[in-house]
C-alpha cells in the first residue's frame, strides 16, 4: 500500500544554494515547455505531449550549461508533470497550466534514486540533507518532493510502498453522517458538534500589520525580503493551525466509525457569493474531506460521498417528509406531517447518513457525486499516466 510522509529537512548554507539552482532551472524548464506548448498550438494547431518535449532536454543542456548542474530525472519528471497538468485540464478536473513564479512555493521531484541514511536523506547532486523522521518510513521509496514555502523551510514529500494490501473492511463500529458547514465545522449525527475556530480571524490583526509594513518597503531591497517573511509565516500558521485541527478531527471521527458519509461541495461555486466567500475559502472542507478519505481507506472503513443537491436539510429524516422553504435563519424546524422537532443541522447530518448507507446497500459505491457520474470522455487523449 503506498503511503506519503512529510518530514522537515535542514539543509546547510552549501545544499540551500544547490537546492535553489535545481528549483531554479526546473522552474525555468516548466515556463520554457509549457511556452512551447502554447506556441505550437498557436502555430499548428496541435499541442505537444509530456514526452515530446522531454526529448528536447538534451539540446537544451548544450545551449545552456547550467542546466547540466541539476539531477537529469528532475528535468525529465517537469516534462511529464507538465503532460499530466495539461491531461488533468482537458478532463475538466483542473485549470489551464500555468506559469510558475520564483516568488512562490518551490519544488522539485526524484523519482529514483534517493536513500535515507540513518537522519539524512540523500538526493543526487545534493548530498546527504538532515531530516526530521517524526513516523517511520519502512519499504520501497518510489517518488521523493522536495520543496521550499515562503517563509524559508524545506520539506520533503516521500512516497513508498510498505508491501502491505489494503486492509479489509472492518466490522465493528458506527455509521455517522456530517454535515459541514460555517458557524459550526462539523455536525454529525451523533448530535456532536465542533465549532468553526475561525482560525484567518484570530490572525487577521497581526496579518495586516505585517502587510502595512511590506507595502512601505522598497522593491528589490533585503528589508522587503524580511518583511516579506513575516507575512509568509503569519499565513504559515494560519495553515498549521487548519491542518492541525482536521487531522485530529479526521482521525478521531474514522477511529470511531465503520461508515463515513458526506456531502459532495461544490466549493468553488460557493466561493462565487461575495459576502461568504472569505469565510468559505478559510474553513477548508475539501482539505477536511480528502483527509476523512485517505485515512479511511488505510483502516479499512467505507468512505461515502452523496449528492450535493441532496436536500438533506428541509427532509425530515423520520418520515421524508420535505419542506418547500427552510431559509438559513430558522435553525430549528418541526415536521408538519409527522410533528418531530429538528436541529437543521443535525437532520441534515443524519439524511446524509441515510442516503449514504442507501447507496452502499445499491452497490453504486461513491458514485453519487454528481461530477463523477457525469464525467466526460471529451478531451485530448493521455499522452501520460495520469496521477
């Protein structure tokens, strides 16, 4: 089964500088390739493959020397990384490649050839970098990412397979729905509800302190590239605190349960309504969600999505009963066939359950995310594997 673990690398002042040549060139070989791309297009109508232009690497490396000074299999892997954005494009499930800035985060990746020695991890053409191994990493090291965030720290994304198979399914435990949402994060329907911490909120003052102070300095100045830290890890934490929270979270919900339903969001149409976008965008459902998702899969539970347009909300969950208008300011309802009283989130919560034990018992599987049953076959064939 193949497992990813992030650990913290801590490369001297001599692996910083290689590691910024090989960020460097690899970010100038995507622009280049994907220019390229573009302008073939332009000119003939027919786009290039991942492949395609890798074999143009070689040429490359006679017009520019210092090219040569980064791992070959970086380069080779940004030409086939590129394939793979432009396939994922044309199937609809991302957006059109784009330009990478030295501004931004930074990342190379080694498909082979990378060792871990004792506390170190050795990268061709870098050496032995120290790492921080906080879980264990035991099997086959297949891909390794290496990347820089703004606020200065490397990290190390390893990918290997422990020689385990999936574990099956387990019997014991409980169904649970969850209804995701913004005054409260979760409600399930158990009744438990855990409250939206509001984590960009708590850090909004200090945040706009350290971006008065950006603004005032001087483009290209070494004070700017300070200021500019602050504000980088001011967002850093921000991202730590989210993260922190919906992995314990996760991890306590698919510890106690065998079934796991959800509601498919489509967030990036609900981050189109002006007044909660900013509230959307900080809360992180999907993150939330693909994390219930792999977490699920490694303890051997049944992960469910249903329909988004599911109305979970204004069905009574006793008798089916539905409402015709539940607007968001009534929290409380009672059912006019039946006379139940309802807390609205948690209604929704348990409708969500029952719809998604209701789709296991059909054997549809997850298929009721509405995108995935109506996935199209249009596009440009894959010229690439896809990830």
């Amino acid at each position: 089964m193949l497992k990813v673990v992030k650990v913290r690398l801590d490369p001297n002042s001599q692996q910083q500088e290689a590691l910024s040549q090989s960020f460097g060139n690899c970010r100038w070989l995507w622009n280049y390739c994907l220019n390229l791309m573009n302008q073939t297009y332009k000119d003939t109508g027919k786009g290039l493959s991942g492949y395609a232009v890798k074999k143009q690497i070689p040429q490359l490396k006679k017009e520019h020397e210092w090219l040569k000074s980064t791992y070959s299999q970086c380069l080779q892997q940004v030409c086939l990384n590129l394939g793979v954005a432009f396939n994922n494009f044309f199937e609809r499930r991302t957006k059109y490649p784009r330009f990478k800035s030295k501004h931004g985060k930074q990342s190379i990746q080694y498909p082979q050839n990378v060792k871990r020695v004792d506390d170190s991890l050795r990268l061709p053409s870098i050496g032995d970098v120290k790492a921080v191994f906080h879980r264990p990493v035991e099997g086959k090291l297949k891909t390794v990412t290496v990347s820089k965030n703004q606020a200065g720290q490397y990290f190390a994304a390893i990918l290997f397979d422990d020689g385990q198979e999936k574990p099956k399914p387990v019997g014991d435990g409980k169904n649970i729905g969850i209804d995701l949402g913004l005054t409260h994060f979760a409600v399930t329907s158990e009744g438990s509800k855990f409250d939206n911490t509001r984590w960009l909120a708590k850090h909004e003052q200090n945040l706009k302190i350290k971006q008065q102070q950006l603004s005032r300095k001087q483009k290209g100045s070494n004070n700017r590239n300070k200021s500019r830290k602050k504000v980088a890890k001011v967002h850093l934490k921000v991202t730590n605190c989210r993260w922190d929270f919906h992995h314990k979270l996760s991890r306590r919900i698919v510890n106690e349960s065998k079934v796991i339903c959800v509601e498919s969001l489509a967030v990036a149409n609900m981050v189109k309504n002006r007044k909660l976008s900013k509230a959307i965008s900080q809360v992180g459902w999907k993150q939330f969600c693909m994390m219930l998702k792999y977490k699920a899969e490694q303890e051997g539970k049944t992960y469910v999505e249903v329909d988004r347009f599911l109305a979970s909300s204004k069905t009574c969950h006793v008798c089916l009963n539905q409402v015709e208008s539940l607007p968001l300011d009534i929290r409380f309802w009672s059912c006019s066939n039946c006379g139940t009283k309802h807390d609205r989130d948690i209604n929704a919560s348990i409708c969500i359950r029952n719809e998604g034990l209701r789709i296991i018992s059909s054997g549809t599987g997850d298929q009721a995310d509405r995108q995935t049953v109506r996935r199209s076959n249009r596009g440009r064939k894959k010229s690439t594997t896809a990830q």
